[in-house]
C-alpha cells in the first residue's frame, strides 16, 4: 500500500453529494497527477439535498480550484451572503432582530467603538450596542446593497454564498470528472481490510473490488467507513443541542417588482426551534429546524406552513432527521471522514460546508507533511476537535442567551447547563465585565468564530444587566465617533445586490 505521495496515491472518495465532489476538486487541483482519484456514489441513495447558506470560506474554495463567480454562480442559482438576521429571539422590545454580519476589513474603523460601548452596557450605562449599526455588511444587509465595490473602494469585503445545492453538486461534479477525477455509480455492500484494520477495497452489489491507499468517507449520516466499519465513536450533542429534525420547503422569489433579493439569511425563531429563509436568484429555500422531544413532525408542519403562509396549500414538504455531534477520530487508519459523516451541527451558522473545507484543508496539509504517520494522524484529530468544539459552542450559546418564554423548548434551552468549560469561562468573562477580546486570545478560539462575533452575539440577545438609575448622559461611542456618518459614506460605494446578480452574466 502507497502511505505517501512519492508515487501516485489512490485515492476512492464514497459518497457524491457536496463534500465528496469538495474533496474531489480541492485534492485533484493540489495534487494533480501525484494522486489517481476515483469518486464512487450509490445510484439508490439519494444526497441529503439541503445545505444551501455558506461562510465566507467558500469564497477561498472557488479561488482555490480556480473558478471565477460567474462560471458557477449563475449555473447554481447563487446569490451573495453578507449576513445572517436572527428574528424574534427575544421578546424584548429593542432588540426583537439583530444581525451577525460577516466580519470584514471596514470593521477595523468602528469595532472598537461597538466593543467598547457593549461593555459600557455592561456597567449599567446606556449605549448603543445593535451589531449591525456598527459593522458595514450589517448595514448592506439591511440595504440590500450587493459586496460588489468599485476598485476604488480600498477595503476587502467578506461575504458568503447562497446556492441551490443540487445544481452546485453537479457544477463541481463535471468539473472535477473535467480534471481527471474518475466518476462510478456503484452501491457499496461491504468493505475489506487488511489485517492491520486499514480499509483494502470497497466491495459493490455486484460484487466488484475497488482497491484504493486513502478512503474518504463522503457517506452521509450513513458514515460507512468510519463508524460503520471502523467502528469509530460518534459523540452526540443532544444534551447541550436539542434539535434533531427539520421540515424543508421552497417558496416563490419575489419579481423585480415586487422587491430587491435579500442579501442575507433569515433565521426566524419558532414555537420549538428556527426557520430559515435563503434566497435564492430563482426561489427561497425554507427550513423549519426542531426538537422531536418538543414537539411532533406534524405539529412542526402545521406551523412551518403556517410561517410560510402555505396553511392550504397542496405543496409538498420535505422530513428530514439530524444527526447532530461529531466523530471522535475525524482520521483513523487510511480514511477520513469528511461532510456528514463526520458529523454535523445544526446548520444555524451555516457551517457544515466550512468544516468540510477546513478538514480537508488540513488534511492535504497533515498528509504532505507526513503521510499516514501516528503523529499527523493526532494533530489532525486534535485540529478537528477543536473546530467543531469551537462551533459548537458558538450555536450553543445562541439557545442559551434567548430569553422567549413561550414554550418550554425555549425556557429548557436557557436553563440548560450542559456548557463546556470554554463557553462557561466566556459567558463569567462578559458578565465580570472583563475584556472578552482577551479571553478569545487568551483561549485560542477565534479560528472558529473571532470576538467580534461573539460580541454581535452577546450584544444581539442583549445580555446585559439592567440600566443604573444615573446616567451620565455621554460615552456612547457610536454617536460620539459618527459611527453611522462613516458606514453610511462607506455604502455609497455599493450597487443593490441585483444588479451585482445580473453583472455576472454579463
Ligand atoms: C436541515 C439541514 C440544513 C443544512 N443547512 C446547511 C447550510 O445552510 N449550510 C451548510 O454548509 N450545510 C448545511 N447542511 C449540511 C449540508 O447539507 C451537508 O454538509 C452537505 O450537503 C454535505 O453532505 P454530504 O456530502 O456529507 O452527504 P450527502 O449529501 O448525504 O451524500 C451522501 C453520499 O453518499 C452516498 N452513499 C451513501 N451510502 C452509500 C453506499 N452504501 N454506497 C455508495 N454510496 C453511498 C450517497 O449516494 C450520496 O452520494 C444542512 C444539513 C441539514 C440536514
């Protein structure tokens, strides 16, 4: 068996929805012709067909793989993603919708002041502390302004994707068979190994072998490889992560008439759990995500078809179950585990994609440097633990901080305790009223999720002491530094997000 790149690795991906074909393109494009790739998919189980929100990490993806927006966004129905808008959180009046804008470069002129004032709220006095007031691609958002800026325009903007994940799978499937991935649909029944538990080849319905060096399990919740023939553990996240279940549906995209596309994912809380709405350049794609102990799928149906205003309508709903944790080892003998079978947490942040990406960054990474050695193997596993402990936490912390009082989801959620040591030792640090930007460095997590989006976070759910009876009356920074004068300049350089849609196809 190959164990490096010295001579051509074989490499079988199993599994063909949007991780495989991932893996498919990033490994092909850095490894080119040290490495025979061969991806083979099931033609009787379906790919999960939802995933359609990203992070701003797919952007690095299309540069990667070298592919320009308007080669695959308007193939994929995609459009440009500046924020996410959570809804209805909290009751409180004020703070009923915030945003957590994408973090990027412009913020380094009116962080300070959003830092600085939450913590002046922090003691008692008041300030302005809406995110999305301070940091530009909230604003966009709330404008529907596109990230597109003229060359003039001296910032970088991040900004995610919205897409129909469908059309993006076949997009980077044909490109990837283009660059020489090899592509088979056979069903897989069983899998050899050799003596030493490493995975030999992979045995078809038809009973033929498919010999590889590196396996990469790309099986969904399935997680053939690495849990059902490895044996590898999966950790569930049920104590501190309620939900398990979502019902999906689309709706129709408003007309040029009716109103601009949004630029941003809606999160709208519910009854027993949250709706998302991402827009799409032909639909919105909807989504209810649910706790089963909570509340039954036909309960969750009713409602979601009630949010959507499809109460009498005949059009069709999709279930679908979450298996929602992580694997304890993300790398064991010659595999990886990539996408959902390596786990998943529930898609809030959109996240799923980035960690797809990131493993397999790391993996490539890991791999040059050492091949199959024990060493590699555990400083990728470690690597991997703590990115999905990081996000983890992240989304936890959204349940925890809400403060409906409607159902008993919500109140169970915020009186769960099940935190780990990390997030306890954030949510001490912001109510000590100490500086959360430190403990963020201090504990090395800001590759997950960096302090300004804790900080939108803490701020959006307005976790904050009441309101000392004196008020001095100034020390609000956002007014103090013209912070809404300066973003406002700043917009003026940006065209709606249509018209940055329809520029692509020029
Ligand atoms: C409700 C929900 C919402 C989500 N929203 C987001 C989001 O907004 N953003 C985001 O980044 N992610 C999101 N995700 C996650 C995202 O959908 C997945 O990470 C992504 O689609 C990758 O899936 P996958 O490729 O791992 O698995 P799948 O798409 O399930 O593909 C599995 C593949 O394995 C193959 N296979 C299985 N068994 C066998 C077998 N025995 N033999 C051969 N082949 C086999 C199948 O044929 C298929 O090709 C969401 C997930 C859910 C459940």
């Amino acid at each position: 068996m190959n164990t490096s790149l010295n001579q051509p690795l074989n490499i079988v991906i199993l599994g063909g929805g949007t991780a495989g074909w991932m893996a498919a393109n990033l490994m092909v494009k850095r490894w080119g012709s040290r490495a025979n790739i061969r991806l083979v998919e099931s033609p009787d189980v379906g790919i999960i067909g939802v995933g359609e929100g990203s992070t701003p990490s797919l952007r690095r993806f299309f540069q990667l793989i070298d592919v320009e927006e308007h080669q695959w966004m308007p193939r994929c129905q995609a459009t440009y993603k500046l924020n996410i808008s959570f809804k209805y959180w909290s009751p409180v009046s004020g703070i009923e919708a915030y945003s957590h804008p994408f973090p990027t470069q412009v913020d380094s002129f009116t962080k300070r002041a959003f830092m600085v004032n939450t913590r002046t709220r922090r003691m008692g006095l008041k300030t302005h502390t809406l995110p999305q007031d301070f940091l530009l691609n909230g604003l966009l958002a709330n404008e529907y302004c596109g990230p597109k800026a003229p060359a003039n325009f001296p910032f970088k903007l991040e900004y995610g994707y919205h897409f129909n994940s469908g059309l993006l799978g076949e997009f980077l499937s044909e490109l990837a068979q283009q660059r020489g991935v090899a592509y088979q649909q056979a069903h897989v029944t069983s899998v050899e190994q050799h003596p030493n538990g490493e995975l030999a080849a992979l045995v078809t319905d038809s009973s033929e072998k498919i010999a590889g060096d590196l396996f990469v399990d790309c099986t969904g919740f399935a997680a053939l490889l690495m849990q059902k023939t490895l044996g590898v553990q999966f950790n569930s996240y049920k104590e501190n992560l309620f939900n398990d279940s979502a019902v999906v549906a689309p709706t129709p995209m408003l007309s040029a008439e009716q109103g601009d596309i949004p630029v941003e994912t809606t999160s709208t809380a519910l009854s027993n759990g949250w709706c998302w709405k991402i827009p799409l350049t032909e639909r919105f794609g909807n989504g209810y995500v649910y706790a089963s102990d909570f509340i039954s799928a036909d309960q969750a149906e009713t409602e979601f078809r009630q949010h959507l205003g499809l109460l009498d309508s005949d059009q069709a709903v999709n279930h679908l179950k979450m298996k929602v944790g992580s694997l304890s080892q993300h790398w064991s003998h010659n595999c990886i585990a990539l996408g959902l079978s390596q786990g998943f947490i529930e898609p809030l942040e959109a996240t799923a994609l980035h960690l797809v990406q990131v493993s397999i960054e790391l993996f490539m990474q890991q791999f040059e440097a050492g091949g199959f050695s024990a060493q590699n193997r555990a400083q990728f596993n470690q690597q991997m633990a703590e990115r999905f402990a990081g996000v983890r936490d992240y989304i936890v912390a959204h349940y925890k901080l809400n403060t409906r009082d409607d159902s008993e989801y919500w109140r169970a959620n915020r009186a769960n305790m099940a935190l780990s040591d990390s997030l306890k030792q954030l949510l001490h640090v912001w109510y000590s009223k100490e500086d959360l930007s430190e403990e963020i460095a201090r504990q090395n997590i800001s590759t997950h999720f960096d302090d300004v989006s804790w900080h939108c976070l803490l701020a959006g759910y307005g976790a904050f002491p009441d309101l000392h009876p004196n008020q001095p009356g100034k020390g609000d920074l956002y007014q103090e530094q013209g912070v809404q004068a300066f973003l406002s300049g700043c917009r003026l350089n940006f065209k709606s997000h249509r018209e940055n849609l329809e520029a692509l196809s020029l």
